[in-house]
C-alpha cells in the first residue's frame, strides 16, 4: 500500500515507519517537525513537511500523494500546553484531524487515527474496554475524543486506536515518563520521585506497530484499545525500569500527584488501564505484557546503562 502518515516524526512514528516500511509498504512521512529529515536513519523515506492545521496543505498533500491508506499520528501531546492554550489543542488535535479526515473521505480514502486512554475520566474500578464510555478531564482528552468522533462519522473505512502511555522512540523521541526517569538516572540521582496514584497501561510502540500492521492487514475497521498487556501505577513502571537496569543503588520514592502539582497542573484520570478486548475477542491480540516489552526498550535503546549485574 501506499501510505500517507501524519506526525510521522513522534515517539510512536519512530516505531511505526520502520515497521510499516520493512512489511513493504511505501511511505510518504510527514511532520512539522523537519529538524531531522531522517530520523529514522538510511532506512526509510525523508520527512516531508505537512501541517495538519492548514486545510489546503492537507488537502494538497491528498492529491500529490493519493494515498491507500491515511495513518494521522499528529498531535499536540501535552496535556500541559492543551490546558494553557485550548484553542492550539483542538485546532491541532481535532480541526486538524477533521481536515486529514474530509481529506481522505473525498479520496475514497482509509484512515487510522490514534487516540487515548485518557479519553476516560479513570474512574472506573477494572480495566477500560471499548465498550465503556469516555468522559475526557482535560482539553488534550476532549480534543482527541472529539477527533475519534470525527473520524467514525466522516471516513466510512477507519480504524480508531486507543493507547495507553507511549513507550518509545529512544534517546531521540521519547519525551514521556521512561525517559524522564533515564535522563534522571543518567543524570546521576540516588532518589526518584513516581507517584502511586495514577494508573495504567504502557503500549510499547514497536509492538503496537506490529499489532497495527496485523489489524489493518486483516480490514477489520472500527474502534480498538491496543495497549501493552497488564497494568501498573507510575511507581511500577519506574520500579520495573530500575530493577532492569540494575540501579537497586537508587532510591525510588513513592509519592501522589500533589507532589508533581506544579511541574504537570492538568487534571489526569486516576486510571488509564485499558484491556484490548475488541481484538482478545476477535483473536488479534499481539501486545505483549509491559514488563516484557519495557525490558526489551531499555535493552535495545538505552544498553549503556543497563549494569552487568541486572537480572534480564
Ligand atoms: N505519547 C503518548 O503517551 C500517547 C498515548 C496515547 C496516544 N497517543 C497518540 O499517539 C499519536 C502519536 O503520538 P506520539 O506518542 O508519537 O507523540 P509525539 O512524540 O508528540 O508525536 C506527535 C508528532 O506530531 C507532530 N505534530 C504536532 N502538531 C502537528 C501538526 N499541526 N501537524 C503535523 N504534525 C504535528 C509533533 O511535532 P512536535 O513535536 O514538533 O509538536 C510530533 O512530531 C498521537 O495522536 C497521540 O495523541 C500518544
């Protein structure tokens, strides 16, 4: 197929080209960010500069390209900056997605869009299936759910995917929690501050990439969570990072969210654990368990500071 991807130049698009590109695809990536043109290495197309803010880029993009298949990664991430300015987080978030979407509706075009655990509100005791109903916190939430609607009223042929906290894109990409326990570690701390009220599901992007390329291999169109499997607070998964690395010298200490109230302000959902029902049901399921997946990450991307002595 030839796809076209949006946001190509984020934590999971270092993942998802590659994988997209070595199952034989041909890709156009785009991004706004064009700071590395090849981010992923030789391997792989240069980054080609698309705005999923300016309709007429977009719909340009559409007809020099005409895509069999629309993978819309692009995003403003930060549930930070969506607060402070909501404007700037719909326009991207949901305006954006709803030119990419009338874009690929006239090209009689598929669209995949990825969206989030943290559509929910977290109140919810157990894992959140695609059977729950959403209920967004903040403007990041509300702007992607406002999205996923969008997409299922305007593309006729979508897959709307739900993850759970990104893992991935290593020392270059990755701006999200493992990498700001790395960077602490590599900072030299002998303390780390994670909190324990706030739950989970980490989605390893080169297993979500697999499970993707498998899901729209198959055409199965329609609404799916696809995370890693199991669960955890924020304090598991830097416990889980630190016992694979072999860093038992640190102290990890467990705190609320009151602690980090003023570095991350946004209201988050107490609970973003997903199960991926729809594809268990549907016998689709690849997603390995996160500890797996998070020690595969560490050992891959940051071997450096994996100590002899840790247990694998
Ligand atoms: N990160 C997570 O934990 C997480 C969890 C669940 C779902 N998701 C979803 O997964 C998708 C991929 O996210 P990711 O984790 O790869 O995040 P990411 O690393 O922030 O990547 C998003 C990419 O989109 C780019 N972008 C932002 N505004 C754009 C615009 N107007 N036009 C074109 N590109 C734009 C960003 O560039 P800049 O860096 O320059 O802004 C960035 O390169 C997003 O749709 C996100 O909502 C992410």
């Amino acid at each position: 197929m030839l796809i076209l991807v949006t946001g190509a130049a984020g934590m999971l698009g270092s993942a998802l080209i590659p994988a997209f590109v070595r199952a034989g695809h041909q890709v156009v990536a785009t991004d706004i960010d064009l700071r590395d043109a090849h981010p992923w290495g030789a391997f792989g197309p240069a980054l080609g500069h698309l705005d999923v803010r300016d309709r007429a880029e977009v719909a340009a993009a559409f007809q020099t390209v005409d895509p069999d298949l629309v993978l819309h990664l692009a995003a403003e991430t930060s549930l930070e900056v969506c607060d402070a300015d909501p404007d700037h987080g719909y326009l991207t978030n949901t305006i954006g997605t709803k030119y990419v979407a009338l874009a690929a509706r006239a090209h009689g075009c598929p669209m995949t869009y990825i969206s989030t655990a943290g559509v929910f509100d977290g109140t919810k005791t157990g894992a959140y299936t695609e059977f729950d109903r959403p209920n967004p916190l903040n403007v990041y939430g509300d702007s992607k759910h406002e999205g996923e609607i969008l997409v299922e009223r305007l593309v006729p042929q979508h897959y709307v995917i739900r993850a759970g906290w990104m893992v991935g894109g290593g020392a270059k990409k990755d701006h999200k929690f493992v990498s700001r326990i790395v960077d602490q570690i590599r900072g030299g701390a002998t303390q780390v501050f994670a909190v324990t009220d706030k739950l989970g599901t980490p989605t390893y992007a080169p297993d979500f990439s697999r499970c993707l390329l498998g899901l729209i291999g198959s055409g199965m169109t329609g609404l799916y969570h696809m995370a890693c499997g199991g669960e955890g607070s924020r304090y598991d998964v830097a416990a889980e990072i630190l016992r694979i690395l072999g860093r038992h010298d640190i102290e990890l200490v467990p705190v609320t969210s009151e602690h980090f109230a003023d570095e991350f302000p946004s209201v988050r959902p107490p609970s973003e654990i997903m199960r991926n029902m729809v594809l268990d049901l549907q016998g689709m399921n690849t997603m390995r368990p996160w500890r797996q997946a998070l020690a595969e990450y560490l050992h891959t991307e940051f071997a450096d500071l994996v100590r002899v002595s840790a247990v694998a």
